[in-house]
C-alpha cells in the first residue's frame, strides 16, 4: 500500500530543489493524500484523480476542479516513475475557462482615503500605523503584499534610499529606488513602530500586533474593513483588493507614458524590471487593464497609421 502523504514530501522537496516554491501545490496536494491515504488506494488512477477534484462543490464557472485536477497531473507524472500503474489525468479533462478579474484601479484620492481611515478607523496604534505605511508602500512601488510582508528592517537603504525585494516571486531579487516622500514615510513609520514596539520579534520591517511579522490573511482581512469603512469600491463589480494597488501602479505608469508621448514600448521592459515579471509578456496585460489606457494605446496606433498631416 502507497503512502501518498510521504510521496507528496518527497515529490515537493524535488520540485522545489529547482527553485519552485509551490504553495498552492502544497496546500492540494496534502488533501489528496490524504483522500488516497484514506481510501487505502494503491496507485492514482484517471478515475479517483477526477472525483477528488470533483468531490467539493464550487461556483458555476469556477477553474478550482481544474486546478486541483492539473496539480494532481503533476504529481502523477511523478508517481509514474515509482508505479508504472499510475495514471497520469489528460489535459482538459476539465476545461479551464480561466479569465482575469477586471482590477480596480486607486485613484489618488482612493488611496489617500485608505491611508486616512487606516491612521484613525483602527483602534491600536501600531496596527494603524503599520498597516496606514504599509497601504502608501504598494501604492507608490507596486510591490507584491508578499514582499512588503517579508521586508526586512536591512533591506532598506536610507543613505541611499534604496529598497531591497529578496527572493520573491521565481526566486528574484531587486531593487527599488524610493521617493524622498516614501522614505520619510518609512523613517516616520519605524521611529512610531521602534516606539511601541521596543522587543521585536524577529527582524520584519512592518510589525504585527504581536511584535513579529505580519500575516497574509490577517493583512487582507484589515485592508477589507479599511475599504469598506472608507467607501472605496463600494460600486465596483469587485471588491477592491490589495493586489490592485500593483495594478494602480503600473496602469497609472503607462498612462502618463502615453500622455507625455514617449515610446510605451521602449520603456516597457524598464516597468517589467521594476514589478519584478520574468518577462515584458507579463506586462502587456496591464496594456488592457483600464479603458482610458486602451484609448491611448488605439490613439497612437491611429496616428501611427494616418501618419504626418
């Protein structure tokens, strides 16, 4: 009889050796283990590998089945090299009718607004002041929440203001160079934080409540209520979310490249760099992110082809 739950161990540890870091894939993986682990099954089969990502009950439309199902495809293919019985599920066994969820873009107003209700709408004074610098922080350098979290009291460099993004997303560092205004923003933020919080836990730049560092969901949980208290959103047809003070950022970027008449492609790859995507590709999307950037974008191409009157 298999152990799935120690083949899942091991079938991580090898991914990761790569530099995959697998969150998700973890976090799947252990429940399908422990469905096979329970059902005392042998080796995955094509049948149980679909009933498992089946099993739960989702939205119309949801590519949650389809996710678990390709995870599974992984771990299979996998598994085949220790039980040439495995069966490895096809590709679009269940289609995937993945599509992007629209951003909401800030305005300048919107995050002042959040900024504003985080200092006075939350009752302990280190939770509003870390999460008021924190909300600033990635509206003004587009960071992933993720990296933000994981900052570092070291990674900042104050003499020569610039900020350092360790081993994020495909295990890439960079850095940033900061406003004079962020980092004043920063120095206010640590020297409050220093303060109320004298003993840190650990060398985490933004503190918790607890003195070590933050927690994701807590952290979204916060900005939720900080939306909802600020009105921010209130008419969208999504919540706003964290993650779209990235898409604020570099949305806003493109636009005033189009505005000011440069070469939005030339600089493009300057905007990849700076978010830290592996390629320009992934920077294209924000290219259709916003109604008013798409105008642009079809403006110039309208100029391009009329050509000098």
């Amino acid at each position: 009889m298999s152990n799935f739950a120690e083949h899942v161990d091991d079938y991580l540890r090898l991914r990761r050796s790569f530099g995959f870091k697998l969150e998700e894939h973890e976090r799947l993986l252990r429940k399908f283990a422990t469905y096979m682990d329970d059902l005392a099954a042998e080796f995955v089969t094509i049948e149980l590998a679909l009933a498992w990502a089946l099993e739960q009950e989702v939205p119309a439309g949801s590519v949650v089945p389809a996710t678990r199902l390709l995870v599974v495809r992984g771990f299979a293919r996998y598994m085949i090299g220790l039980d040439p019985r495995t069966e490895i599920p096809p590709t679009q066994l269940i289609p995937a009718r993945r599509q992007r969820r629209t951003p909401f873009i800030y305005s300048s107003a919107d995050i002042a607004a959040l900024m504003e209700h985080a200092r006075i709408g939350i009752s302990y004074r280190l939770v509003a002041a870390t999460h008021e610098t924190l909300i600033g922080l990635l509206a003004v350098t587009g960071m992933r929440i993720s990296e933000a979290i994981k900052l570092d009291r070291a990674d900042i460099d104050w003499t020569d203001a610039i900020l350092l993004v360790r081993e994020s997303k495909f295990n890439k560092s960079r850095y940033l160079p900061l406003h004079p205004s962020t980092l004043d923003a920063l120095e206010r933020y640590a020297a409050v934080r220093d303060r109320l919080c004298p003993n840190p836990v650990g060398p985490s730049f933004f503190v918790s409540l607890r003195h070590g560092r933050l927690y994701d969901c807590a952290v979204q949980k916060t900005f939720r209520r900080v939306c909802q208290h600020a009105g921010v959103g209130a008419t969208a047809p999504f919540p706003p979310r964290l993650h779209d003070l990235r898409h604020s950022l570099a949305v806003n970027t493109l636009l005033g490249w189009y505005r000011e008449g440069a070469d939005v492609h030339a600089r493009l790859p300057v905007l990849s760099t700076y978010l830290g995507h592996l390629n320009p590709g992934y920077t294209y999307y924000y290219l259709s992110a916003a109604p008013e950037l798409l105008a642009h974008a079809a403006g110039m191409r309208d100029s391009y082809w009329e050509g000098p009157s």
